[in-house]
C-alpha cells in the first residue's frame, strides 16, 4: 500500500539525504576489493548497508515514512558515482605509496 504522495520539494529533500547516504558508503567500499572472490564479501555488506541505513532514514526521519524506490534509487546512484570517482583516486596512491616504499629510513 503507497502512502500519500509527497510534496516535490519533500522528495528533493529525502534524495538528497539518501543520496549522501549512498555516498558515504560508496566512499568506504571504493576501498575495498573489486574483483573476484575476495570481493564478495565487500558487495554483500555494502549492499545490506545502503539498504539498512535507507530503511532506519525511511522510518525515522523521512517524510514518507517508509522506504520508496527513489530513495534507494537516490543512495545507490550516488554510491556508484562516489565509488567510481574515488577508486582510481586510490589506485593510484596505491601505485605512488609503491613506487616509493623502499624499506624503513633505518635500512632494517
């Protein structure tokens, strides 16, 4: 059952706030594995974060007062749009922090 439909700036209001949900979590996997086995893991407790996190705003603070498609829509995009912005970021201080990691400065 649909609850009463929200004024638009309501739900430019609760994308917005989904959408840094997303973000946030999308900044924090962008450092995780993304291939293969060791990946599965990462995806199965971001997945779950983003819907966890989406619902506890959906109930608590959102106008709605339940979860609605745009709002994971909203987190999910944003998301993948931070992760994607940020994991080339890393790779390559990943690769600088490599190049220049010659050993301690005492020779050990």
């Amino acid at each position: 059952m649909m609850g009463p439909a929200l004024p638009p700036g309501a739900v430019g209001q609760e994308m917005l706030a989904c959408g840094l949900l997303g973000g946030v979590l999308g900044a924090a996997r962008a450092v995780l594995p993304t291939r293969g086995r060791a990946a599965f893991l990462p995806d199965l407790l971001f997945v779950g974060c983003v819907l966890m996190a989406l619902q506890g705003y959906a109930v608590s603070q959102s106008q709605a007062g339940q979860l609605r498609g745009y709002m994971a829509l909203a987190a999910f995009c944003a998301a993948g749009a931070v992760q994607a912005g940020l994991r080339p970021l890393f790779a390559e201080a990943e690769a600088l922090a490599g190049r220049h990691n010659t050993g301690c400065c005492w020779g050990l």
